[in-house]
C-alpha cells in the first residue's frame, strides 16, 4: 500500500485500462438518466436492502428491481418498510433467482438502466468452512451479469435497445459492489485504489476475481461499469452471523461472545446508511472503468468495539470468551477515501451514533432476528463455535489498556 501524497505508482497502475468509449461520461456528470430504473442483484441482503429502502422512500422516481436467490442470507423482511408503502410499491418488483442463471439475469438486464450488485456469498468464517458457494456467485454469478450487459450495450450501440416512452435507451452502467477485504492485511498506512490486491481467505479471493472480471469487461468491450469497495459495515438488518450483531444478540440472551484471538485486530467501521449512500454516488458520478474506496474513518480494535456496544447493552465484559482465532485472520484495513471525497461524498453517521442506535435497533427488533437464530443456524453455530467455545477462555486480560496497534 502507498500513502499519498507522493505516493509511488504501483505496479497495477501500469495496467490501467486506456479509457473506453464511455468513459467520456467524467465524474460529476451524471451517469444515469432521471428516473432511472436499476436491477439491484443481492437486494434483500443486509446492504442491498438497505441501498432499496433509501432510494425507494426517496420517491424520486427511481424504478427498482431486486432478484435474490434468498440464500440464508437473503430475507424478504428487509423489504417490508418498501412493499407496506403502496407508493414504493408501485416502483419496486422482487424476483426470487440466482445471478448465475442467464435465463433470469438476460431478460432482467433487458429492462434497465444500471445494474447495481450486491449478491455475494459474504461471510468470511463460512468461505472457510466451505469455498465452492463464493465461487458460484462471486465469478460465475458475476460473469453472468457481465455478459448481459455486454449484450444490452451492444443493442444500445446498434440503436436496438428499447426504452419507455418509445425512447431508446443508453447501455446499462454496472456497479460491483466489492470490499476492503481485496486489499488483504494492512499493518500500517491506508490502501489506495490502485494498490496490488493481496486477498488472503477464499471470501476476498472470489471478490477479487469478480472485480477482476469487471474491469476485463471493461478493457475488452468498453462497458461501462464501476466498483466499489467497501469497509466494514454495520447496522439495523445485518445477519447475526456477523461480529456485531452476533455480540448483540448473544449479549441479550446472557451467552458467551466468542472474541477470536487477542481481539486486537483493527477494522474501520461503516454505517449502513452511509455505505448504501456512498454506492448510489459512485453509480450516478463515479467515472467509468474507475474503483472508489468507502471507509468508515472510524478504524478500532475488535476489543473496543465489543466493549462500547457492551456498555450500550449495560452488560458485563464476562460475557465475552477468548477462543481460537480465525485461521489467515487479517489483522487490520483501512483505506484512504480522497478519491470518493473528491467526487463530493461525505459520510454522515459517527460510529459513537451508529453502534447506539444499532444496539437500540437489535433491542427493539427481536422478532426479526429471533426469526434468522432458528432452522440452519444451530448446526451452523455448532460447526463454527462448538469446540471454540468448550476451550474458550475468560477474556478478563484483554478487556482494557493498549494494543499493539494502538495509538497509531
Ligand atoms: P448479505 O450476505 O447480507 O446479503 C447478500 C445477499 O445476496 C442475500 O440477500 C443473498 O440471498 C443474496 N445472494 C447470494 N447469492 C446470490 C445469488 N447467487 N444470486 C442472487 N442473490 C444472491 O451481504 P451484505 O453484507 O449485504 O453484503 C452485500 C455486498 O457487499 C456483498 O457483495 C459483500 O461482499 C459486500 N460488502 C459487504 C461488507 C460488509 O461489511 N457487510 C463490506 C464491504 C462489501
Ligand atoms: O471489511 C469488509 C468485510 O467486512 C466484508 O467484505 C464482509 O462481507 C463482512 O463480513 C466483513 O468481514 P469481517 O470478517 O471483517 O467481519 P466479521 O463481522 O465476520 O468480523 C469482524 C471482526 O470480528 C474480525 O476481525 C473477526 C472478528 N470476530 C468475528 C466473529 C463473527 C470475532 O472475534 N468473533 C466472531 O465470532
């Protein structure tokens, strides 16, 4: 990684991609026409539906449909607040599919303006119990998306791409929505766009290869698309699988908070909102062909984390376990966020608020996560934390004082 400014051109620079045709669309113009109509793929996810909920209430016009296999993961719950409204209703259709399946992804592409997506298998901890699912949606389901875009351009340049009222419509932009994780370990400084990527679990690596596959889409075919990548994100809606709501809800219930290793590894957290805001920027203003980092600046130690929300719930720190830690765990990210900064994105939550209210959220919405602890999710917890937790050790030695990375 290379600190700016005067940081040295890395060796992925001297790849970069001649500008393809689109690309004449710079930032700060707007990429997509007014009212546009976006396939959000992965939307009843945790960030995608957050991504849907926002724009929908907006009610600026925005047409939005969402395919989701509804994996474990996916939850047609999320959508709620849009499919009880009768106005946002009206603007939004769900379709139950796989990205990897060109018999629902073609027809789909067909009908919109931008395709923005969210699907991923997205848990680091289950990529290591087993890879092959990262896999099928992260490269296949990623190439699938790609080669009907590729398409639809192809028909918009032949002035045979059908859009409303008789009018024919440009080739559909396309967003990556990727993650810090492509980076892999950072131990000092901030990753830059064009930094080498260094995945380390088999999670980071079918991101990596799905950005990969984009901006050879890009180079070869001219399409017009971008990518994201995204910090660590947290808030209302977010599977208990992860680190915070899973210390959340176990909290609640008075069961152990498996804390791996010495939980001094360090994150950069990102409000939901935030993150979702950020992703519909870059989607209208981003510059084609181009990768925009989204941190949080909101970087602590795993250990501070879970005692701040600890604090919220008004719990004691005996609660938490030491167990065995996450094998290839990445100590620490953090990237550098000038380049979205100087598209004209600021991130509104601080994590001081976000964790309040994201604690606050998981009190007061039981039912909704109570619903998602049951079926699969023993056998998956047994799979994961079983044998960590039978040798699992109080955590008195860590709960305060000075990390290794602290005061950086
Ligand atoms: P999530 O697991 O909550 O949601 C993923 C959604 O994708 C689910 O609704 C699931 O049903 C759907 N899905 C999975 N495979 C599919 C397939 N083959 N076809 C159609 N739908 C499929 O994930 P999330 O946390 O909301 O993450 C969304 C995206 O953001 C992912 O691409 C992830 O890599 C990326 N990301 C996440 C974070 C984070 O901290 N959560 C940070 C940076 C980037
Ligand atoms: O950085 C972005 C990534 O953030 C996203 O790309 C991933 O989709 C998302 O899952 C998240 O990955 P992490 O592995 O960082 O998140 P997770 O919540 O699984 O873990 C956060 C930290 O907490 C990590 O250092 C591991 C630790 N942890 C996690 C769990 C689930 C524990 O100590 N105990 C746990 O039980």
């Amino acid at each position: 990684m290379s600190e700016r400014p005067g940081g040295a051109a890395t060796d992925q620079a001297a790849v970069d991609p001649p500008a393809p045709v689109d690309a004449l669309r710079g930032p700060g113009a707007d990429a997509l026409p007014p009212a546009p109509h976006l396939l959000v793929t992965g939307g009843a996810g945790f960030i995608g539906s957050c991504f849907v909920r926002q724009i929908l209430a907006r009610g600026d016009g925005t047409r939005i449909t969402v395919l989701d296999k509804l994996t474990y993961a996916g939850d047609r719950a999320n959508l709620a607040p849009v499919e009880a409204d009768p106005t946002q209703a009206a603007r939004f259709r769900f379709v139950r599919g796989d990205i990897a399946d060109p018999t629902v992804v073609d027809p789909l592409v067909g009908d919109v303006d931008a395709v923005v997506n969210f699907a991923a298998e997205s848990h680091v901890d289950r990529s290591i119990l087993g890879p092959e699912a990262f896999l099928r949606t992260g490269v296949i389901g990623v190439h699938v998306l790609l080669e009907a875009c590729r398409r639809e351009a192809e028909r918009a340049a032949a002035g045979t791409r059908p859009g409303p009222r008789r009018r024919l419509r440009r080739a559909p932009r396309f967003l990556q929505v990727s993650t810090d994780e492509v980076y892999g370990s950072v131990p000092v400084g901030h990753s830059h766009e064009d930094d080498r990527l260094d995945p380390r679990s088999p999670y980071a690596a079918a991101k990596a290869a799905g950005e990969l596959l984009v901006r050879s889409y890009v180079v070869t075919y001219g399409l017009d698309a971008v990518i994201t990548r995204g910090s660590n994100t947290y808030g209302p809606y977010q599977h208990p699988e992860k680190l915070i709501p899973l210390f959340i809800t176990n909290a609640l219930d008075g069961q152990p908070l498996p804390l791996y290793g010495d939980g001094l590894q360090r994150r950069d957290w990102l409000h939901v909102t935030d993150h979702a805001g950020a992703i519909e920027h870059v989607l209208h203003h981003g510059a084609s062909g181009e990768t925009y980092n989204i941190p949080g600046a909101a970087e602590r130690a795993n250990r501070d984390v879970v005692a701040a929300l600890l604090a919220r719930l008004g719990k004691p720190w005996s609660l938490v376990r030491r167990v065995e830690d996450r094998p290839g765990h990445d100590r620490r990210y953090a990237m550098d966020g000038s380049k979205l900064a100087g598209l004209g994105w600021r991130n509104r939550v601080s994590f001081e608020e976000g964790l309040a209210a994201t604690v606050d959220w998981f009190r007061a919405n039981e039912q909704w996560w109570r619903s998602i602890r049951t079926g699969d999710w023993d056998s998956y917890y047994e799979r994961q934390y079983g044998a960590r937790l039978a040798h699992g050790l109080p955590a008195a030695d860590i709960a305060s004082g000075p990390g290794p990375n602290e005061g950086r």
